[in-house]
C-alpha cells in the first residue's frame, strides 16, 4: 500500500515539532555533555515518535472528515499547513522559555538560546512563504515544496547544535585559600526571615513598633533586597545559602530526571507546556529528588568548615533541627482558629533565637513569620491596616522579632549581625505555558513580589543614605569578605563593601579563591 504524501506532511509536522524540542531540552541543561551522535540519536527518537503520534491523530482526524463530508473532487494540496503550525508553535514555545527562566541559564546559554529561537522563527516564516505557493501548486510542484521543506527543517536543525557555556565550573582538586589575619576573630550571625518586605518595615517604622529596626536602620546598612526572580522557594533560599544562582546549584524546582543518556547529570529543566512528564522523555527516564537545601554547591556553613573554621546552623529551610520548645506570652487571642498555627511558629523562633551561641559563623532562619502570613490568609504585598484583626496579628509578631533580634545583638556585642528577608509575601508568577503567558498581558492583577531587605549591623558597619538594592546572592561573598576569608570565583554576587567603614575596608583584603568545591582545600593565613 502505498505512504500518501498527505499522511506525509502530518507526520513531518510531528517531528519537525519532536526534533525542536530535543534541541530545547539540551538548551535548558547545558550542564549534561552534547555530542553531534548523542544529538541525532536523540532528535531521530523524538521526532520519530512524535511525527508518528501527531501525524497519526491528524491523519485520524482527516478520515473521519472525509466519512462525514466526503473527499473533494479533483486534486488538493492539503497538510502542509500542519507543518507551518509546528514551526510556529515551536518558536512560540521557544520564546516563552527564553524570557521566562533566563535566571536558570548562564548568559552564554541565553544568547545561544536567543539565535536558536530567530532560527526556529526564520524556519517558520520561509515554510509560511512555501506553504503560499504550495496552496496553488500541482501534484508534482507540491511534492517538490515539501520536500523542499525536509531541506529546510533538516538544515534548520543542524544549525541549532552549537558549542554551548556549560554549567560546570572548572574541576580542581586541591586548591589554596589564603585566608586573612583577622579570620576567624570576627564572628557572624546571620538571620535570615522568611516574607517581611522592606515597605513594611518602614511603615511600621513609622507607627514606632520596632524599636531595633528603627535604630539600626538610621545607624547601620540598610538597604532593600531585589525581589528572586524565580517561583520556587526551595531556590530561592539556595542562593541565599550559596550566593550562586540555580543554574550553578542545580535547585530548579522538585524534582530532577535520569536517563539513560544522561545519568551523571540529569535534567534539572523541562520544556513548559508542552506535555514532556507524559510522553516526550524518550528514552525513560527516572524521577529523582532534587538536591537540597543548596544542590550541587556547598553552603555557607560548609565553607567556614572547609576553613577550619567553626561553623552552625541552628535552623535552615529544609533542614531538620531539634529545638527546645519555649513558652510563649499568648497574645493572639482574637486570630480565632490561626492563633495555634501562629503561636507554635513564634515558639520555634523564639527557640532558634535563643540557640545562638559564639563560634564564628551561626545560622538561623526564622521562617515563623511566613507561617503566620500563611495562617491569617494573606498572600498580597499590601500590609492589612493597624485596625484589622490581620493587621494588628501581624504587628504583634513584628514586635516579638524586632525583640528577638535586639536580644541577640545585646548577647553578641562583638559579632558582625546580618539580617536578611530574601523574598516578599507574593513571588513573581513566570508564565508556564501559552495560555498564561497571553494572560499576564490581558490581566496584571497579581503586582509580583515586593523588595526585601538586608541589615548589617556591628563592629566595623557604615550607615550609607540611600544605598544601592542588594541581591540575595550577595550575602554569602559580604560575609566572607566581612570575616576575612576569600570569596568564590565562582559566586554570582558581589560583596557589599559599602556596608563597612573606611578603617574596616583598610584592614581587609578582598581575596579570591577558584572554588571551594575542589575535593581538598589547602588553608594559608595571610601576615
């Protein structure tokens, strides 16, 4: 039986939809190692399997057209359109990805994702023009212009594979840390509380409810904290944990994907909107946990470690930590059926606060706040007014972090006090698929997450008058350069040097180190 050209052209527009997005998935995860036979072998399978699934439902969809009206008289080019509507869907998809996880790929990644999709796009535009002439063409004239088209996709999808900037940094195993004098002789504490933007603080600044805040914003470094652009929290909080972004961490959302292919490095990024979990992971692949709480990077206790250097965490998002239970004062008698949920999140702060001790670098995370947000349903920007039930509930628990955070700075005179809020209440929502992406446009309801904050308070600190936002990846390279230690090459921020004084900036040398994930760090002490 001979293959119809019109069953053709709709399998054609299956793959030429499956190859671009094999191409896209390697776009995404430039850490996994591209070959020109791993790329074939894989585009051959997915275009394959989707010119074969698409092609077969639309040549399915025809038949039952032709039993119920009937096949038209004479010959009809048909089902070149398909492939045009691939080729566009595809760029479409391709645009989405590109500005919407931009902070998941190093910039070379983007811009050869950039020119990947104004090829795609191209591509779609010449098989436009090829399906007009094709509209009027004959019998032999159609079957030239589709295969000129197989040219055209064939030669569009060579073109994609270029030398992409991978994940990796550059593997060591030893390398020197130069470490300076006053190592270890200046300690850090660092705070870090979940959603208390920065307009609040100020606001409640204004109603004079916390006092530490109010003074140490006018004496200290306080400035506001750009908002992550990104809807998962579990990233968010490994860049605050390891000042890289996701892309170096590898905490891209829940979960990770092995295959066969690919199984030192899965797939942290799949293609949104496009059905990829259901049916487009060809081979099979294996779902696993991503890695937490900061992936593939060591965080910022485990740096002091590799220093020799004493180091605590007393509570981190997703680590488990045994704390004493502590009493609390009941003031939240009138949140009705939220008052449990917030008393028990002010108890385990309370408790995390008071396990601080001296050693040089502890780590806290007050997630409590959050929790009562969460309780007393609020999930805007806008703080409720001082004469609602929310409004006053959340003062309340302002109040007893503001007196938290003034009770570990009388206990800890001597150290360095680094008190961040790394997101706000709402996070930025990206578009995961088409239909999202086209109601961002119509309706821009939801105003995206407010600014956080970042506090540095202690010996050696400088109050600057209007000082530049920071970045949550800031705050792991402004401790170690404020601890006298070397700051990754291979960190995405930057340390915030106009937080300390003149005398402070003198004594210190901002020194580097290539990375400290080698397998041994040689420690070397300055002077």
């Amino acid at each position: 039986m001979p293959v119809r050209w019109a069953y053709l052209k709709r399998v054609l527009a299956g793959a030429i939809f499956g190859l671009y997005m094999a191409h896209l998935l390697y776009f995404l995860n430039p850490q996994i190692d591209i070959t020109p036979l791993r790329l074939v072998t894989v585009t051959i399978v997915y275009g394959a399997i989707c010119g074969l699934l698409f092609g077969t439902a639309l040549w399915l969809l025809r038949v039952a057209r032709v039993r119920l009206i009937g096949r038209p008289e004479g010959f009809r080019t048909h089902g070149f359109g398909f492939v045009v509507f691939a080729a566009f869907i595809s760029s479409f998809i391709y645009f989405l990805h590109l500005t919407a996880v931009q902070i998941y790929l190093p910039r070379g990644a983007v811009r050869i994702l950039s020119k990947a999709t104004n090829a795609i796009t191209l591509t779609a535009f010449i098989l436009l023009a090829l399906w007009v002439l094709e509209r009027n063409a004959d019998r032999r004239t159609s079957r030239i212009i589709f295969l000129a088209g197989v040219v055209l996709i064939a030669l569009s999808s060579v073109l994609l594979y270029q030398r992409r900037e991978s994940y990796r940094i550059e593997r060591k195993n030893v390398v020197v840390a130069t470490i300076g004098a006053v190592a270890g002789h200046r300690p850090v504490i660092l705070v870090a509380i979940r959603n208390l933007p920065y307009d609040w603080i100020v606001t409640m600044n204004g109603e004079g409810l916390l006092p530490f805040f109010e003074q140490h914003s006018e004496h200290a470094y306080f400035t506001r904290l750009e908002p992550f652009p990104t809807t998962s929290s579990k990233s968010l909080w490994a860049s605050l944990a390891t000042g890289k972004l996701p892309y170096r961490h590898g905490v891209t959302g829940r979960f990770s994907y092995r295959t066969p292919l690919n199984r030192e490095d899965p797939f942290l990024l799949l293609p949104e909107g496009v059905g990829f979990r259901a049916w487009g992971l060809i081979p099979p692949v294996t779902r696993i946990s991503a890695p937490l709480p900061a992936g593939h990077a060591l965080p910022l206790w485990s740096l002091f470690q590799r220093l020799q250097l004493d180091a605590r965490v007393v509570a981190w998002p997703s680590l488990k930590t045994q704390l004493r239970p502590v009493a609390i004062e009941q003031r939240f008698q009138g949140t009705g059926k939220a008052r449990d949920a917030i008393v028990q999140a002010l108890a385990a702060d309370t408790a995390a606060a008071s396990s601080i001790d001296n050693r040089a670098l502890s780590v806290v995370a007050l997630e409590g706040f959050e929790k009562a947000q969460r309780a007393l349903h609020i999930f805007s920007n806008e703080l409720p007014p001082r004469i609602a039930m929310k409004g006053e509930a959340l003062r309340a628990y302002a109040q007893q972090l503001d007196k938290l955070l003034a009770a570990i700075a009388r206990a800890h005179p001597d150290h360095l006090i680094v008190i961040c809020s790394p997101s706000a209440v709402v996070p930025p929502q990206l578009p995961a698929n088409a239909h999202a992406w086209a109601m961002s446009l119509v309706s821009r309801d939801d105003p995206g997450a407010d600014d956080g904050f970042v506090l540095i308070s202690g010996p050696g600190t400088a109050h600057r008058d209007n000082p530049p936002p920071a970045y949550a990846i800031d705050v792991v390279p402004t401790i170690l350069f404020a601890a006298g230690l070397p700051v990754g090459r291979d960190m995405d921020g930057r340390a915030l040097t106009e937080a300390f004084d003149d005398e402070t900036l003198r004594g210190s040398v901002l020194s580097a180190i290539q990375t400290y994930e080698a397998e041994r760090v040689v420690v070397r002490r300055s002077g």
